[in-house]
C-alpha cells in the first residue's frame, strides 16, 4: 500500500508551472544562441557577402528545380556533362587492341624482366610528358639526376621499414627526428616541436585539427570557426570539411595580393580557433601580411598558421641569398604552426613534408591515442598507421645531400628566373599583362590588361607550345611556378608569350580547355559551381577506370 501512495503523492506534486518556465528558459537560450550565430556570421562576411550567398544558393536550387522540369535545359547541362566526360576518358584512358589490360592477377607471377618491359611498354604506348623539358609549372621539383640516385639507394637499403615500429627501426625513427629538427631551425625555432606527414595536405589538416583539440581542452570551444585568406589553399577548406569547422574565407586586396587585414579582424569571434597566412600562396605566389595576423592572432589568443607549403626550402634561403622578404617565420611572435612540403623545394620523393609547432603542447593535440584497444596501447602522430620509412629515408638523404649551399644556390636560381619574368612581364607587355601582386618567391602569375585578350586562351596557346601552366582564376589569370628544371628555359618562355599573346589578340578563337573548365560561359552562372563540380566527380572517377 505504502508503494500506491508514494506514487500518488509524487502524481499530486503539480509540475505544471515549473514545467512552464523550463520551456521558455530553453526557447530563449535557443533563440539566443541562433541570433548570435547568425550576427557572427554576417559580421565575418558582411551583409553584401551575405545576401550574395544566400542568393546563389536559392538561385542554384531554383535552377535545379528547373533543370528537372525543364527537359530542353537538362538535356543541355547534361550533354555538357557527357562531353566533358567523353573529352576526359579520350585524354587519360588508352584505347585499342595493343593495349592490354591487367584487370586480374596474373595466374603465376611475372618475371621481373617482363614487369620492366611491360613499364617500357606503357611509357612508350600510353605516352607521358616529357616532364624534364622545362617547360611544367610546378609538378616536378627535380634535384638533379645525382639526387635521383641517392634517392633510389635510400628507397632501397629502407624499402620495408614502418617508422610505426621505431623498436624494429630505430634508424629511420631517428632519420625522422633529424628531418623535423633541421625543419625547425630552417624556420628559427630550434625549441620547437614538429612531425613529418605524407604532404602538405596532411600537414594542413593535422594543424586545423591540432588547433581545434587545443581550443577545446583550453577554452571550451565546441563549435570551431578558422578565418582563410581567399588565396589560401584548398586544403585548409578540405581539412575543415573532414574536421566538422567552419570556415570565414575572408577577401584579397586587390594591389597587394594580401588578404584583407580589416575584414580578418571583424571576423574573430569567441568561436575563432586559428587564422591563416599563406608565405607564398599557391595562386599568385604572394604572402600574406604574417606580422599583423599574427597580431590579431597573439590578441585574440587563437593559432595562426603559416602556410609555408609551396615557400619550403625557398623562403627560409631569400635572406641570406639576398632577395627582399617580409618577415614570415617563428621569429614573428603569435606564429603557432608553419608547414613546410619537404617534397617541393626541398627535393624529396613525393610524399613528404612536415608540420612544426610553436611548441612540444602544442603537437600534443595532434596525436591520436587508444590506451584499451583490443589489439594493444595505440598511439599514432598523424593520420597514416603504418607509414612508408623509405620516404623519411629519402627526405633525410635528399636534405643531406643538398645541405645548406645546395638550397641557397637553388633559392638564388629560381628566384632569380621568377624575378626575370616578372621583370620582363612589366618592360615588355606594357599594356597587355600585368603581374598580380609582387611575388617575392619563385611563382608569378600574370593576367590581361587588354579587353580584347583573354588570358586563359593565351594559356592554351602556351600549351599548344608544350607549356603546361595553371589557370586561376579571381581574377582569371595563368601562373608559372619555376622550378630548377624551369630556370634555363625563361628566355623562350617570354619568347613563347610574345607569340601566345599576339595571337590571342589577332585570332581570338573563344574557347579552349581552360576557358571551358573555368568560364563555363555556356551554362548559366548560378549553376557553373554545380556542373563544374559534377564534372570534376567525373574526372575523379575517370582516375580509376582502367
Ligand atoms: C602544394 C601546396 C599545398 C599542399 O600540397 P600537397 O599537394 O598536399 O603537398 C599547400 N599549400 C600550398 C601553398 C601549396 O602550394
């Protein structure tokens, strides 16, 4: 009976008001905290910004609606699709009856003879670029036909080893430890603390998650925002979709080609947990202002990264080779992490590059650790498990073999053939182009100054002569990033622009593959982003078509 009048009791107990005003308390606090959501949003990107996105949104899905109702629109935008796909498949997959294809394992295994010729085969039946010709923006950061060598005996006394397990490979735990430390004295922070990754992707994304660990277990942010110049690489956006973060993509100025400092700072909230500076970036070969961001990053108490991917072994060598340079390393206090890709300037093997912090509890947010795993204590620096040791073997060679000369005759070569070109853009097409920013490294990147040409048909041209180079685009424009292999060929490079450029202008033509993958003239604009982007699906499924 006694358990009949307890629950009675607890049945008379009226909740009705408490339950009330708990109702509006979380309203409010839900209301409360969209409002302020929506205010920090709309102060990082400004009403105008704002009110354009919100409008390209509705207007791509109002499109999209169309396209399905609309039978004569849909069959445009996907013959669009299919042409790109057929124009992809004919340019990347061989075709006829001398090919053949191994789409199962060989029954018994093949001789090594056999393997060597079959490669020969492919090279010489597919084809392939001749990448040493000099005449690839980027792509190929060769050290020299010696440095292949050294290479190849490292790959080789180091093929199987996994740095996962230093007790069974201590020499290339302590090859790894060298490479971050010589890093990390290139960049004047000797007491700092640092990892090798599998590129400059990994290395970006390590340092958005690195950073994001940090600010929570020191500041409770749970719904993380970084600030990333326009400029910036796709990598920090890519590390931001992996890693759950929002990301304020903040505009460039347009004369310096350096991101807009004023709109940084209105767009740090409590939410902000690193801004990014790019020395160079990608598109244009520009730095950011590091010393004021770095500023507003000490002010605010926020990481700020240095994307030194592309400047690795060029930037920490300007200096001392003698080219003016704006301050860009540890040395600039508020600096919290720097990448820097072993595998472009510094001539490694592909796969290879390093992240380096401010200091040692700083990388500690970046390691992922599992104490009850059934397979045993778990603990790994970065995203691989098990990881290629011949590549760290490879990196410590070609570092080695380099030494400190050897990259600062590298830095005086290429930078000195950028600063020819840039130079020779200005003298001599006075009118017709003009070079974005003022590039201190070894990229230059170029666009029309004359209505009646365009640049990324100029591009196509230059690739007509064997030039493959990189279209940009806000503005559209065309970049070279010079490489040693680049530096003999400047004199035929302006000699070839010349060229390209007349011709644009006399016989402009109107299309071209440059033009169709960034203009997308045909489509209408709303939609360009969503066909160019299912276009590139199918490029990346191409990939693996055999
Ligand atoms: C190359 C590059 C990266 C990342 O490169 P990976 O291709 O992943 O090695 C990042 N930032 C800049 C500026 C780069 O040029």
């Amino acid at each position: 009976m006694a358990s009949k009048n307890l629950r009675q009791r607890v049945q008379d107990i009226s909740l009705g008001p408490v339950l009330e005003h708990f109702k509006t308390v979380v309203f409010v606090y839900f209301v409360l905290a969209r409002l302020i959501k929506v205010q920090r949003h709309l102060r990082a990107r400004g009403l105008r910004t704002t009110l354009m996105e919100y409008w390209t949104w509705m207007s791509k899905n109002f499109l999209l609606l169309a396209l399905k109702c609309l039978p004569d629109q849909r069959k445009k935008a996907e013959a669009e699709i299919a042409n790109a796909k057929f124009i992809l498949d004919n340019k990347f997959i061989p075709k006829g009856e001398a090919v053949t294809r191994h789409m199962s394992l060989p029954p018994k295994g093949q001789s090594s003879e056999w393997i060597a010729s079959e490669m020969e085969k492919m090279d010489t039946e597919i084809g392939h670029t001749e990448w040493k010709n000099g005449k690839i923006s980027g792509a190929v950061y060769h050290g020299g036909d010696d440095l292949t060598k050294i290479l190849i005996a490292a790959f080789d006394r180091y093929c199987v080893s996994n740095p996962l397990h230093p007790d069974v490979f201590p020499a290339v735990r302590k090859m790894e430890a060298e490479i971050v430390a010589m890093c990390l004295r290139m960049y004047n922070n000797p007491m700092g603390a640092g990892a090798t990754t599998s590129g400059g992707t990994e290395s970006i994304i390590m340092s958005v998650k690195t950073h994001r660990d940090w600010a929570r277990a020191t500041k409770g942010i749970t719904e993380p925002e970084i600030i990333v110049p326009d400029t910036a690489h796709a990598a920090f956006d890519k590390a931001a979709a992996y890693l759950k973060i929002k990301v304020h993509t903040m505009p460039i100025v347009r004369e310096t080609r350096q991101v807009d400092l004023k709109r940084v700072a209105r767009a740090i909230n409590p939410n902000t947990i690193m801004l990014v500076g790019s020395a160079v970036n990608f598109p244009d070969g520009c730095q950011d202002n590091i010393v004021a961001l770095a500023k507003l990053a000490r002010e605010h108490n926020i990481g700020m990264h240095v994307d030194c991917c592309l400047g690795s072994f060029i930037m920490p060598f300007l200096e001392p080779a003698g080219f003016p340079v704006e301050p860009f390393d540890f040395r600039v206090d508020g600096v919290t992490a720097i990448s820097c890709d072993t595998h472009k300037y510094g001539f490694a093997p592909k796969g290879s590059s390093v992240i380096m912090y401010r200091n040692a509890e700083l990388r500690k947010h970046q390691y992922y650790v599992h104490p009850t795993w059934t397979g045993g204590l778990y603990a790994s620096p970065s995203i691989a498990g098990s990881r290629p040791g011949s590549l760290i073997a490879g990196t410590w060679a070609a570092m080695q073999y380099m030494g400190y000369e050897g990259y600062l005759q590298s830095c005086r070569e290429i930078v000195g053939g950028a600063k020819t070109i840039a130079g020779r853009i200005k003298a001599e097409f006075q009118g017709k182009l003009y070079v974005l920013g003022n590039p201190p490294a070894s990229v230059v990147a170029f666009g029309s100054s004359d209505p009646k040409c365009s640049i990324h048909e100029v591009g196509d041209i230059m690739s007509k002569k064997g030039w493959h180079l990189n279209g940009i685009v806000r503005p559209d424009a065309i970049h070279i990033a010079l490489t040693r292999l680049t530096v003999p060929m400047v004199d035929t490079f302006i000699a070839d622009l010349h060229d390209a450029v007349h011709e644009a202008r006399d016989t402009p033509s109107g299309k071209g593959t440059m033009v169709q993958l960034y203009g997308l003239g045909k489509v209408a604009g709303a939609l360009a982003p969503s066909i160019s982007g299912q276009i590139a699906t199918e490029f990346l499924d191409t990939l693996y078509r055999a």
